[in-house]
C-alpha cells in the first residue's frame, strides 16, 4: 500500500520551535507529529511513502530514513504553492491504477482505514465540527456521494469537514485534474488547492464517498499542539501499563501520570505531569511542571511551568527565594 504525504510547509504558526525544525518533526505525546502518522501506517502495512519536501527537508528525509524501513521517496517542492500542487509533485510515484492515501503531515487521526481500504472506493475522511466556516466542507447525495466540496462557506450547507485524509483509487484521474489546474492558473485564495482538483474530479464523474474520522489531532499552532499533547497522553494511559516502571527510574521525584519521558531524561527533584512529554536528554531540576512539551538536551530548574512548549537545547531557569519573613505577614512573589 502506498501513501502521499506533504510535508514542505513552512509552520509560521508555530515559530519560533520551526525555526530550526520542520513543524512535522515537532515532539508531541513521545515522538514526532509524524512518528505518530507513520506508526499508524506501518501497521497497516503500507510498505511506500512519498513526502513532499521543502522547508527543512533534509532534517525529514534524515528522520525517516533512519526511523523506518519501508520504501521512501522524497519530492522537493520549491515553493509553497498550495496542497494541490504539492500533491501533483508526486505523479511519478503514483500515476497508477493503484490506491494511494493523501494524509497531511501535521494531522494525527484516529479512523478504521481498514474497512474503507476493504471497501475499496475513493474516500474523503470527514468529521461533523461545530463552526464548519473554518473548514473546506463536503456536500452528500441522496445515496451519501460526495456531490460538491466547498472551501471555508460562508453559509455551509453541512457541518462535515474534510480533515487531510483522502483514499484515492484511481490516483491517475486526480493527478490529471491536478494538472489541469495548474495549466489553468486556478488558484483559490492564491494556492493551487486539492478541494479545487477533487470538485474537477466529481464533475468528471468520478464517484467519491466519505468515511468518519473518529480522532483528529491537530498540531498547527501552540493551544492546538499542546491540546493533541493531552489528547494523545490520555488514550496511551488507557492501553498502557509501564507506569510504575517510569516512577522507579525518579525515585526522588513525583510522576503524575499522563506523561512521556525519554528513558534517557534526568530529574532531580521534580513534580512532572499531568500531560507533560520530555525529549532525549533533557534535564529538570527542581522544577513542577504541567501540560508541557520539552524537547532534547533542554534543561530546566527552579521553575513551576505550565501550558509550555520548550525547544530542543533550551535553557529554562527560574528564581529562588531566601526569606524571613515575621507573623501574620503576607507575601504573593507573583
Ligand atoms: P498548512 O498550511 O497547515 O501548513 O498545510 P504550514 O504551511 O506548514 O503551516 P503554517 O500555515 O505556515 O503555520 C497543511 C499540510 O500541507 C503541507 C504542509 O507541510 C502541512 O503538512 N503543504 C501545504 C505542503 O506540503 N505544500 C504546500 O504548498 C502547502
């Protein structure tokens, strides 16, 4: 089975962590965003990948070839020119009659691929949102085909969003919309959009229905990330049952489960958790800290820490305090 993933975006909304790394390489609940995508697909058995780099690409191919032992192409995009053109980069790999899933690099999901895979027609995943304006959003006949996508409606029609996952089973059609599209310099919003190139695939016939993605964790901004944190560290704690291993390795500190901590991370010390993940190497002294993300080599000390997201090589260090301080007095070091 065979996969697409773009991966060259920029990640303004997350600077400054995507100065120095992809946003798709970002750590979140253990490893990064798209660890948690790639995971998924190797036990499915998809045994090739195609990433569309740009941005820090080399730092993704490095990371994946490394990681993972399944087939991987790399595709350089050298402008962002939407997700549309992005996906056309990959026509060599895929222009085929075989199957192919689009997954966006920074959407984490939960969904039952397996039985859209077994059903065996193209599939758009789709969630109900409550404010479907933000969202491209689809359109269902009578029989629940896809009869129109329409990119952030003023007035939607529906609430089911289209999250980033897409089951194509004739790659071919789609990557000629794709270019057909780009030969007619149709951009939306100034990008080359896929929802463009799926709504020339409807109108060409092609049949096209939606499946329901159950979990969808997005990792596009700080709130957003921290909350796919929480998210994630909650549904670990549900199937996992190495806990108190991780409390015997920090004897002299407080673990409050969720959290994920590198076997590798020192803490003297500490108050660590609830939701908190911490990279390779990183060290924490005297610190309590909550709902964050550390990442490799940072150190951090004297601190109460909260609702943060801590860089690789990072220096965190609070105050301490010395006081003598008489009856009835009152004192807030805020
Ligand atoms: P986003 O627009 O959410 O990601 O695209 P971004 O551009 O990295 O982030 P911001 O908006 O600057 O903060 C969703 C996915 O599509 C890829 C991105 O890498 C991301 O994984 N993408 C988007 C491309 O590969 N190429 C494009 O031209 C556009």
């Amino acid at each position: 089975m065979k996969a697409i993933i773009p991966v060259a975006g920029i990640g303004t909304r997350l600077r400054p962590h995507t100065h120095t790394a992809p946003k798709v390489l970002l750590p979140v609940a253990g490893k990064p965003i798209v660890g948690h995508i790639l995971d998924e697909l190797v036990q499915l058995g998809f045994d090739e990948v195609t990433f569309i780099i740009g941005y820090k690409g080399d730092m993704i191919r490095d990371y994946v070839t490394s990681a993972y032992s399944f087939r991987a192409n790399f595709v350089e995009q050298p402008e962002m020119l939407g997700l549309g053109h992005a996906i056309s980069l990959a026509k060599p790999h895929h222009y085929a009659d075989e199957p192919v899933l689009i997954i966006l690099g920074d959407t984490i999901f939960r969904a039952d691929l397996k039985s859209v895979f077994e059903r065996g027609s193209t599939a758009l995943g789709v969630r109900k949102v409550e404010d479907a304006r933000r969202f491209g959003i689809v359109e269902l006949d009578r029989n629940g085909a896809v009869k129109r996508l329409i990119e952030k409606p003023d007035n939607p029609p529906t609430n089911l969003a289209i999250v980033g996952i897409y089951y194509m089973t004739r790659p071919r059609v789609l990557f000629d919309c794709l270019d057909e599209l780009i030969a007619e310099g149709r951009t939306t919003k100034g990008e080359f959009q896929l929802t463009d190139a799926l709504q020339k695939m409807i109108e060409r016939g092609e049949k096209m229905g939606v499946f329901m993605v159950e979990g969808w964790y997005d990792c596009g901004k700080p709130e957003t990330m921290l909350q796919t944190n929480r998210d994630l560290l909650d549904a670990q704690l549900k199937d996992f049952s190495g806990y108190s291993a991780v409390a015997d390795r920090y004897p002299g500190s407080v673990i409050v489960q969720p959290v994920a901590i590198d076997e590798s991370v020192r803490l003297e010390n500490c108050i660590v958790g609830p939701y908190v993940s911490i990279s390779a190497n990183a060290r924490l002294k005297n610190a309590i800290v909550r709902n964050t993300i550390i990442g490799e080599n940072a150190e951090v000390s004297t601190i109460l820490l909260e609702d943060s997201l801590i860089s690789d090589n990072a220096k965190v260090q609070g105050r301490r305090y010395h006081l003598n301080v008489g009856d009835s007095s009152e004192i807030i070091l805020d």
